[in-house]
C-alpha cells in the first residue's frame, strides 16, 4: 500500500512539472512574439516597443522564442 502512494505521488508531481513548464515555456514564447510582432499590432503598449531600437528589440525576442522552445522541449520530453 505505501508503494502504491508512492508511485501516484510521483505520477502526480511529475505530471505538475509537466504542465509547469509548458505553461511557462508558453508565457516566454508569448513574449517573444509580443516583442516581435507587437508594433504591428494594435497593442495598447505598441508605441513604447516602437521607441524601442529594432536590434535590440529582435536580440530579445529572438532569445524569448529560442528559450521558450526550449523549455517546451525540456518540459514535454520523456524520460526513459
């Protein structure tokens, strides 16, 4: 019997880190792509990203979405 919890809490933690990370992952990409195209958008905040310099401005988004996709990666591969 105390196997048995043992085994459902761990199922259950693991599938918490699951769903941690790809929400997290998906707020990154969300970012990243706010950062990106949000100018071209009518976002409330899209004058303040076109004040911004376009270097930067593509330096960080393009760092959001790699690290975004990463993190999916991370959080939905399977550990055998």
């Amino acid at each position: 019997m105390e196997n048995n919890f043992r085994t459902r809490q761990k199922k259950s933690l693991t599938l918490m880190r699951t769903i941690y990370g790809v929400a997290i992952s998906l707020l990154i990409l969300s970012v990243g792509l706010v950062v990106f195209f949000g100018s071209q958008w009518n976002l409330p905040f899209s004058a303040a990203l076109t004040e911004l310099d376009p270097l930067m401005r593509y330096l960080f988004g393009g760092l959001c979405l790699l690290y975004g996709a990463f993190r999916m990666y991370r959080s939905v591969k399977k550990e055998y």
